[in-house]
C-alpha cells in the first residue's frame, strides 16, 4: 500500500523537507478497479476532492454514540461545502475550530502532527523553542506527539467516573485545505488535480485526490464558556451567592479529581472554563393577559432566571506522564492556590468516586478501556503504557486515602508520589513470552524536580 492509503490505526508522518531522502513531486497511483465505471463526466466534476473518505470502514463512526457520528459528519459536510475550520491562534500547538454548515462553531479539532513538538505544528514559538533551546525542549516525564489520545482519555475517564466535567471528546480524522499540511503533501495534491483534469480515467484509480486525512483529537464545543481566570478575577470583586458557592465548590471537586486521576502537567487558569448564568429578568408570556383599564396592573409580570454556575476542563492534551515530573520543573496544578482548594472534600464528591475508586475492578476496567484507547495509535508501546497506568494507579490509591482522611485539595497534592506498578512475570525463557501479573507493588517517587513551584 502506498504512502498516501488512509490508515485505519492513524496516519504516517511526512519527512522533514531538511532531511536528506529525496521524495520525487509525482504522486503515486494505485491502479484499483475503479468503485463505479457508469459515471459521467459532470457526476465526476461533481464529486468532493478533499477526502473520498467513506471507502474506509469504520472511518470516523462512532456506533456507541450516533449523536456524537451526527456532529462529526455535520463537519464533514460543512468541509465539503468550502465552511473550512478556522485555526485558533491561542495556545502552542495547530487547533481549530470546526464549524457546522450553517457556520456555527460545532468543536475543536487537534491534529496529531500539529502537536506542540509535531512535525507539523505551526506556531513559531515552538519551533524557536526546539531550535534554539533544545536543553528545555519538551517535557521528559509525557510521550511525544501523544496529547490527541490523552484529550479523549481524559473524557474517556471523566465519563466513566460520572464526573461530566470535560467536553466529550474523541478520536476522529479531518481533512480540510486550512489545516498545516508540508510542501511536499500540497504539491502532490496539485499533481494529482492536474492529472485527474487531463486524464479523468487515470485520476479515478488514485486511492483520493485531495489532501491526507489527519488524525486528532474532536472535542464538543462548550458554547456560553469562558476561560477561568475571566470569571475568576471578577467573582473576587462580587462573591457569588451561598448556594452558587456551594455548587461551585462541588464542579470545582470534580475538577480537581480528574486533574490529580490523570496527573494533568498543564492545568493552569487558562484552560479550564466556567459558564455562569446569572440571575436576570425575562417578559412572562402571560403579561398580555393583564388588565390594562387598571393602573396598578400597567407593568409587565417578569419572571427571574435561575442563575447556574458550571465548569468545563479542556486542554487535557499534557497529561497521563510515564513518570512523575523529576527533573526541572514540577508541573502544579495552579488551581491549588486558589481559596476553593483550602476546603475539604464534600460528602457529595466522597459519595460520587469513592464506590469506584476502591473497586480495583473498577480501576482495571479503566485501565482497559485507556488500552483499547491509546493502542490505536501507531508508536503505541506497550510497556510505556503500563509506566503511564503505574502513575494513574498511584494518583488514585493517593485520591482514595485523601478523601477517605477527610483532605482538601491543597492537602491531596502535598501528598507523596506514589508509583503501584504491576509486578512483571515471565512465561518460558526468553522476553518474548513476558507477560505481566496480577500481582502489584507500591513504591514512592524519590527524586524531586528541581523547580517545585513552575
């Protein structure tokens, strides 16, 4: 199969321009029987060019979750029809907003290679960074050109702990002419229309005449939400209401729960949201019926909104570390300086995550599902895997002892690292038959990075 075949499990990356293989500008062709010879030339002229993406089976279904299939292909639809999604040029790594036909804002897409340290990712502050000041370049303690899968993890665990904190996300391929694709890969493209105009029964057998799929991360856009710190500096001058304080404080727990569960490195007041809907006077539909030959009765009845608070976690793309951060910075969660973390745990959270976390088959099942998850894509390792697992499993054992002690947050993440690793057996005599066990052992992180508060 050719490099340009859509892969199921996800997509191979394009060598640098720099390096020394030299790639010749002549696509490739596949000469397959072509789906459907009885096509005229205007059904032809008529057919999409970015993808021919619905040969591939299985490619961007989602048969657990149709309505979640439905957004996606609302995208894909608006894609066809030239509603290309928009890059977003806040934070460090290629993410866009996508849009539905009509042009309302439907999610955020985070291709794979557009990564802060992907070959692919466009902002120049990252390139700089790797350029000029490798030293300082990434963080030692996460695996590369991974957050797409952590960003549906994070979902994937804030589902199953029925925290519902985090926009649902999930793995998807998007093709648009907006995102950043390498030279080579758009002028392959113009090769392919130039043939296909010239020589419409070659053009049929390429395998799609438009830009490579990517694979990324598609999360539900949160519509009314804003970042953190907006509503966070202004709560200060005008405290919310006791009861608003109390279900803030609980979407607050939750956050923080996820965060430490999947040992989050990047979780500042920045990217994490917060809806608040504040009280305010609408018209009743039944003000017309008021007399109006009575005076008193000349104003309208008004009818007063509920107001309602909520949070929202994304940017969850630096999280599940192989390893606790041990070497120059520490990574802390910046929620914890503020007055919310001071407070203990609330019946109400102990009540929600305690039942799971202490049912190891509960955390196993986790574990599965992050497996079933993370092995689609193609550098999986297996063995980096359960390092990831063993942080996971020592966060929680850490989270279970804390809420069960009666801490707050501030007092969880002054805990120490603990590592509960699962005890390596063999079958037979060489490493091929290794296999772990059932078996686990504790042991606490001893090495502390060298910067404690950044």
């Amino acid at each position: 199969m050719n490099e340009d075949s859509l892969q199921p499990n996800g997509i191979s990356q394009q060598p640098s321009p720099t390096t020394s293989t030299y790639q010749p500008f002549v696509p490739d062709v596949d000469f397959e029987q072509p789906i459907n010879d009885n096509l005229d030339a205007k059904d032809r002229e008529n057919q999409p060019l970015l993808g021919r993406m619905d040969h591939a089976p299985g490619y961007n279904h989602f048969p657990d979750d149709p309505s979640f299939s439905y957004v996606i292909k609302q995208a894909e639809i608006a894609i066809d029809n030239s509603v290309f999604p928009e890059r977003i040029y806040q934070g460090s790594s290629g993410s866009y907003f996508v849009k539905d036909p009509n042009c309302k804002t439907i999610g955020v897409f985070k291709p794979k290679d557009e990564e802060p340290y992907g070959l692919l990712n466009p902002k120049w502050i990252k390139w700089l960074h790797k350029n000029c000041c490798p030293c300082c370049f990434g963080r030692s303690c996460l695996i590369p050109n991974q957050g797409y899968l952590s960003e549906a993890g994070a979902s994937l665990v804030s589902t199953k702990l029925g925290l519902n904190i985090v926009p649902k996300t999930k793995v998807a391929k998007l093709v648009s002419e907006t995102f950043n694709y390498g030279r080579l890969d758009r002028e392959k493209t113009r090769m392919k229309h130039a043939i296909n105009d010239h020589f419409p029964k070659l053009g049929r057998r390429f395998n799609r005449l438009g830009l490579r799929p990517k694979i990324g991360s598609f999360q539900l856009f949160m519509e009314g939400y804003k970042d953190a710190e907006y509503w966070l500096r202004r709560l200060e001058l005008a405290p919310l209401p006791l009861n608003l304080q109390s279900r803030f404080q609980l979407q607050f727990e939750r956050l923080v729960v996820l965060d430490y569960i999947i040992r989050n490195t990047d979780r500042g007041n920045d990217n994490w949201l917060i809806r608040y809907d504040q009280p305010s006077l609408s018209s009743s539909p039944n003000a017309s019926l008021t007399n109006s030959t009575i005076s008193e009765s000349s104003s309208e009845w008004n009818n007063v909104q509920e107001p309602d608070i909520k949070i929202a976690a994304i940017d969850n793309g630096l999280a599940f570390p192989f390893k606790h951060p041990d070497s120059w910075r520490a990574y802390p969660y910046h929620w914890a300086w503020l007055p919310q973390a001071k407070i203990p745990f609330s019946k109400d959270t102990k009540e929600l995550v305690l039942p799971y976390l202490s049912d190891m088959n509960f955390v196993q099942d986790l574990c599965d599902d992050l497996y079933t998850l993370f092995k689609i894509d193609k550098g999986f390792d297996r063995h980096m895997f359960e390092k990831q697992m063993s942080v996971m499993r020592g966060q929680i054992l850490n989270l279970t002892q804390a809420l069960k002690d009666g801490k707050s947050p501030v007092q969880l993440v002054q805990m120490p690292a603990v590592i509960v690793e699962r005890s390596k057996g063999h079958v037979g005599t060489t490493s091929k038959f290794r296999s772990f066990s059932d078996t686990f052992t504790q042991r606490f992180q001893n090495k502390s990075p060298f910067f404690s508060w950044c």
